[in-house]
C-alpha cells in the first residue's frame, strides 16, 4: 500500500499520472503483469527512448521498480509495480480526534527468540556476524535499523499514555517489512503473525525477501546479494476488527478484546511461527534502511470517558 496523508504530499503521483501513456502503461502492467521495456514499448507503439521516459517518471514517484534479468540477446529491463493499493486522504485530518503519535526504533525491542537465517545491522555496521542470534541481545542492537530472522519473534513494549478517563478506540501500527530468506528472493512467502500482550491479531502474508533493486534508503555499503527493502504496512485495530492497509480483515479482534486502559502494558510481538504454513522469515526496516524512513509508528486514538 501506498498512503499519503494529504493531496499535497500525493502531488508528484498526480503528476505522475496525468499523462495518458502512464496511466495506459500501468494498466497493462496491473492486468498482465510484469514487462521489459521493449515489450512496452511495442505494446503502446512507443520508441525504447519515448518509454524509458516515462518509465522513469514512474520510477521517480515510487509506482514501479525496474530491475534488470538476462535474456537471450544480453540483460533486459524488467518494469514491475510496487504497489497493489493507493490511499490519498482526501479530508484533512480532523483536529479534534484526540490521539497520541510515537515512533519506536526497530532496536528497543524487549525481548526476542530467533533462529538463522538471522542479522541485526545500524546504518553504518553489521553487528558481530550473521546467522548468530546471540548478537541480537548485544547493547549495539539499540542503534539497529534492519533485522531478520527465520523463525521466533520480536517484542516491543509499547508507550500507554491513557490517563485515568481516557478510553482507547483504535491503535494504528505502522513499519516496513518483509520475508527472510538467504540472500534474497523475490518470490518467498512468509506468514507473518501479530499479537498484543499474548493475544493474536491475524497475520499478513509477506510475497518474498526484495533485493532485486538496492532499497532508496539502504545505505551503499550493505551487500547487494542481501534484501534491500520492504512493504509499508499498516496494522489497525477498533471496534470492528483487526485490519491491514485500513481495508482488509485479517481477524475479528477488537480494541475491547484487548482489554487495555491507562493501567496496561502493552506488549506487541511480530512472529513466524515454525508451524504456520508460509515459513518464509521476517525482516523489519527501520529509520535509514529501505524505502520508507520510519521506524514502527504508533498511533493511539482515545476517547474521554466519565468514570
């Protein structure tokens, strides 16, 4: 998903979309799937240079990622698009919707059980080695921005600022993620769960471990064969459900079967069980790693509640 909190901030998509061969060209990448060039090209009866422009245009905005592949005449480009859905709030945001915003580093986790393939790395260093979880508990991981793993999981406690009379009503989760697998492969499924003081949320189903185009924040130092980036997922839970992206139902918890108020810790833990169907990894992107520079977002929306 790609979300954008206003018209203002979707501007360049606007303008990348208004031309027609754009539009036309995104089409045919959505319903037939991913393209090269010259394919394109001879699709909407444009020259390899009228293509790549617009091509590039795309690319610029974050709607397609191109990536290169071996064919029978030499390396092809291969156009392929990022996103599956585009949200732009429309209504700016209502001021009187009392909230609470926190952004908790990828590092401050509390606790933590992974098996290899695994890793824990800052912008600058990889911390000790991969493929050995005991690196996880070093004091450096308060500095990571990407780690991964195969099976476990990784907890985080987070902020409650409910004072007595307030009432949550829905908590957003937002962070970067995706599979874990050796290397990287694009198409690797991977179950990835979710919960809330021990009580399960529902799970997303991460489509692969992205490392065919270096991540537009991944600092140029990290090795090309290792993943580079992932999906920006949103997490929301209310009193209608459990969801991803605001639309899709992944369980019918609610924010009352949570059971939370201004007393409560809570307690969020993302896991790959070693049992669940897709065992295909984990990794969490933070600030300066990937294409979202952000580490997990936290959004507490309250109501005031006589006692």
């Amino acid at each position: 998903m790609l979300h954008f909190e206003s018209m203002g901030d979707a501007s360049e998509i606007f303008k990348a979309l208004s031309a027609p061969m754009r539009l036309k060209i995104m089409e045919i990448l959505y319903e037939d799937g991913d393209k090269n060039l010259n394919d394109l090209a001879n699709m909407v009866g444009l020259t390899n240079s009228a293509i790549s422009l617009h091509i590039k245009k795309l690319e610029e905005v974050g709607l397609i990622e191109i990536h290169t592949m071996s064919g029978k005449r030499g390396s092809m480009k291969i156009c392929k698009p990022l996103h599956d859905i585009l949200v732009i709030d429309l209504l700016p945001k209502k001021l009187d919707i009392a909230s609470y915003q926190d952004e908790i580093k990828i590092g401050y986790y509390s606790n933590c059980q992974v098996t290899a393939t695994c890793g824990i790395s800052t912008k600058d260093k990889i911390i000790g080695e991969f493929d050995d979880p005991r690196y996880f508990l070093f004091p450096e991981h308060f500095d990571a921005s990407v780690l991964w793993f195969t099976t476990g999981f990784i907890e985080y406690n987070l902020p409650n600022h409910l004072t007595a009379g307030q009432k949550l009503t829905e908590l957003q989760l937002s962070f970067e993620i995706s599979s874990e697998s050796p290397g990287f492969n694009e198409n690797y499924p991977s179950d990835i769960h979710f919960s809330i003081n021990y009580i399960p949320l529902g799970l997303w189903v991460s489509p692969g471990d992205f490392g065919a185009r270096h991540g537009r924040l991944t600092p140029n130092w990290w090795p090309n064969i290792c993943n580079q980036y992932g999906r920006l997922k949103t997490l929301t839970i209310n009193n209608k459900g459990t969801f991803i992206d605001g639309g899709y139902e992944i369980s019918k918890v609610t924010i009352n079967d949570l059971d939370l108020d201004y007393t409560s810790t809570i307690s969020f833990r993302f896991s790959v069980p070693k049992d669940t169907k897709n065992v295909g990894g984990f990794t969490l992107f933070g600030e300066g790693f990937g294409d979202y520079n952000q580490s997990i977002k936290m959004q507490t929306f309250y109501e005031m509640h006589e006692s």
